[in-house]
C-alpha cells in the first residue's frame, strides 16, 4: 500500500505566517545590526540551536569550562518560561542572561537585541546565545551572530536530518551528541553525518558526548577558539 | 553567581507573530468546522504531537496494528519536506495521507481541512493526526480533533516538561516514551508524570515503550478506544 497522497503547504497561504516577508525583512535588519554591535566590540559570537534535551547546555557548560581562563565570556540562553538552564550555566561563574519568550518558539534579533544592552559589551570576549529548544524555527532567524552550531542527538532517531534540512544549511558546526547511545538506539552516527554534509558540506561534524566532555575539544577547535 | 538578568517577550512586540490573533482565530474557527465535519461522519479523531524523535510515528505503528481489525484508519502525517514518516505508516495497510508543511512548524486546521477532503470519510472511523516534531508551536494551533495525545521521551531530559508547559495543557493523554533509556539518562519517570499532573490533572499519563509495545494498551485504554 502506498500513501494515499501528499498535500503540500504553498507559500501565501492564510496560516503560513512564519514566512511574512515584512518580519523576517525586519529581524535580518536587526541581526545585522546586533552583528555590527558584537564586532564594534571585539565580542566573538556563537549561536547554539537544536530540539529539546539534544544537549545545548551540557556543550555551552562544557566549552565554558574549558575556555573560561582564556576568555570573558556570557552566555544569553532562550526558554520559553523557565530559567533552569540559565542556572545551571551561571554556576561556573559567567555572566548570563535568561530570555524567556513567552509562547514563542524561537529567539529572534529583537529579544537579542534587548539582552545585548544589558550586558557590558566591554567586558565580554565570547557570547554563546542558546536558542529555544526547536528544530525548526530558529532557523529562519538570524540573530547576529558569527556562527552557528546546531546540536542533534542520537536518540532524535536515523532521519532526524533529512527530515529537517533548513536549520543546517547555515550550520558552521554541528554535533553529533550522545554517541554513547547509537548503538541502543540503532542509528549510525557516519550516516547521520553524511546526511549533513549532503545538505551543508562545508559544516564541521563533530561526534560528541556532552556528559563525558568527549569531542568537545574538536567543537571548539572546529569554532576556531 | 546568579543570573544577571532575566529579559521577557512582551506581546505586541514586533516579531511576536505567532499570538497574532487574527491568525489564531482563523484557525480556532476552521478547526471547529474540521471538528464538525469529523462528527458528522462519526470520525474519531486523535491529534499526535511532540518533539522530533520522541516516537509519535513508532506509537502510532502500534496502535494501528492493535486497533486496525476493529476500525478503519486513516493517517495524516505532518512532516517539513519528507514522507519517510508517512511511508513507514502505510505499511500497515492504512490510510495514509502525507501534509508537508515546508519551513512551517506545525500542521494547522487549513491543511487538515485540506487533507480532509481528500480522504472518503464515510470509510473511516478513526483518524490519527500526527504533527511536525515539535513541542511549542503546535500547542497553539487546534486542528479539530476530538483529544490529543502527547508524547515524549526520557531522552529529552529531566526538564522538559516544566520547560514546554503549553503542550500539556490541553492533552487528555501524555505517553513518557523510551522508559527503557531512563536509567541510563539519569530521568525519574515519575517524577516527569508529576510535572505533568501539576500543570494538566486530567491528563492520564502512561509509561510506554513503543519499541516493544509497552504501554501502548494502555494509551488506548485511556483514549477510551
């Protein structure tokens, strides 16, 4: 048996909003300008993205471990109403800022550009903003910054790539997270990987096991820091 | 250390498109005639939502086999640009129909009007609808269904329910997936049962393994099928 049929969503559509063009118009005029912000200042900028429990947090406290000697860093870390993470981050001493947006699925330039003036632009060298945990939406987003790592895990499943293709094509990073797991979860990692580097073959792929710290070094020499 | 500062997303701010309620009005008011149009047929409807990966499809492969002898099903499959979800489904010989929604995050009620049409529903009693593998958008966009099912995995971590709280807030059941993994993952199934209780007390939820069929009599017990 075969698929009965295949509806496709055409652009103009009544409930196709995401794709307003006057909105993401304005939020690439904003990030460009947050991005002349963040150079103006010498801040070096890094985006994290990826679904819920893929493991952004565990790789930002990981990095800020082993780059906070080197660099001022601050992290500004996006949730919908909750500021767990933004806890569990601050305590090895950097500064960060909790965005909560609310209902809203994703960051965007604006909510950036508001963290931005409440930070002393002067005394950070580093600033990872980890986005909301969505796949998806982020994606049509920029919010200013140099780079971007998308963090997947493999317990998200064989096709979790190829199913969601627009969050890597501007991916400069992504990590592979919880290689522990592939075996049990029966998902093969160089697949994965693959798939990837189909859609953006310029993106660094990292396997990564945040808990341990394993690959994390190649992240951030991939980030070149 | 604490938190430098906590920065929330206003309503009425310039990219805070989704609460545009003009749109999700629209919406509210297709899904009624969606909802109308089901009964009418006497379909029962069943919404499927979480995040990427945490098993919506593999739950709804088990329910099929298990309840396809009893009821004619038909499927829609929400899914950004691929029918790989879809394809898996049709294999049980059911219904399937595919709704790619391109970088849209969420099914809403016009593409499942859409699918509706497509579909003979005088030849189907009982109707899955699957979203994009996502934990927020979804939340806002009803689609007419009779009850809604949410799923999710041990392996999103400890936090995710009070993180995503929106989700739960209309599900009649929730399905804690991947139960196997949660010694592994360090997660306390019940303890994640209980967030959802505090936010949604008439949620039944169920500890599954979709893998196994764990749990899954369960699921249908509590959507009373």
């Amino acid at each position: 048996m075969n698929i009965k049929d295949v509806i496709r969503a055409e652009e103009g559509e009544i409930f196709d909003i995401e794709l307003d063009e006057n909105v993401l118009k304005a939020n690439a005029k904003l990030a460009q300008q947050n991005r002349e912000l963040l150079l103006k200042h010498g801040v070096n900028s890094i985006d994290v993205m990826g679904s819920i429990g893929a493991g952004k947090t565990s790789l930002i406290e990981k990095m800020v471990e082993k780059l906070k000697t080197r660099y001022r860093i601050a992290v500004f870390k996006g949730d919908l109403t909750t500021t767990i993470d933004a806890e569990i981050i601050s305590r090895h001493g950097v500064d960060v800022i909790a965005i909560n947006t609310g209902k809203e699925c994703h960051l965007d330039a604006n909510l950036v550009h508001k963290a931005l003036k409440r930070l002393n632009l002067k005394m950070v060298d580093l600033l990872f903003i980890e986005n909301v945990g969505n796949l998806i939406c982020p994606a049509e987003f920029p919010l200013g910054s140099e780079k971007r790592i998308v963090v997947i895990s493999v317990t998200e499943g064989p096709y979790m790539v190829v199913k969601h293709p627009f969050i890597f094509m501007d991916a400069d990073v992504v990590a592979i997270n919880k290689v522990d797991l592939a075996e049990a979860m029966e998902v093969d990692v160089t697949k994965l990987g693959g798939d990837v580097k189909k859609i953006n073959p310029k993106a660094a792929v990292v396997a990564t096991n945040c808990r341990t710290g394993e690959g994390v070094n190649q992240v951030i020499a991939a980030l070149k820091l």
